[in-house]
C-alpha cells in the first residue's frame, strides 16, 4: 500500500511538472498578417497589423541554457507578448525578418 502511495505521489510531480512546462511552451506560427500562437488547450490569433503597437528584439545569456532571444511585442491594449527562441528556434528568425520588413517604424531600442 505505501509503494502504492509513493507512486502516486511520484506520478503526481512528473505530471505537474510536465503540465508546467507545457503550459509556457507554444507553437507560434505567421499565417499572413496574423501571428497565430497556440497553446496546449487554447488559441490566441493576433493581427499584426491593427494591434501592434511596438516591438523589439531582446537577447538574454542564462547560466543553464545558454543564449536565447526574444521578441517583445507590445499591443494597443498594452498587454505584452513575448516570442523566445527557447521553444520557438524555427520561426524567431522568420517572425524578426517579417517585423522587420513590414512593421520596421514601430521597432523600439533593442535592449
């Protein structure tokens, strides 16, 4: 019974630690215009066009996994979104040279 309580337990903290890390992974993809980011259990499209505000480019050196960048963008609501090139190496050149080209006025100092 005690083997069968620890193991409950373990399975507990593997699947919550799973159910974490997927939670803040994401597949972002550009379709036209939009910026479409789907999550584990929900979708979020966001038009470039009508509700970018301002953008840039960031790039952050952490200890454990060495050298990411990311994409802050800000919206006309003032919400913020950011696009890391941890999950996301693919599509982080594609979504800088697309923003860069079409949205290059709106680009803020990099920091």
């Amino acid at each position: 019974m005690e083997t069968l309580i620890i193991a409950a337990i373990i399975l507990i903290l593997v699947f919550s630690a799973l159910a974490l890390f997927t939670r803040r992974s994401s597949d972002i993809r550009l379709e036209g215009k939009n910026l479409v980011i789907r999550y584990p259990t929900s979708k979020k499209e966001i038009n470039l066009e009508a509700e970018l505000k301002s953008w840039k480019m960031q790039e952050i050196n952490h200890l454990w996994i060495g050298r990411t960048q990311t994409i802050n963008l800000e919206l006309q609501s003032g919400r913020w979104h950011h696009v890391n090139s941890r999950f996301n190496r693919e599509t982080i050149e594609e979504i800088y040279h697309f923003l860069n080209d079409n949205f290059g006025e709106k680009r803020k100092e990099d920091i």
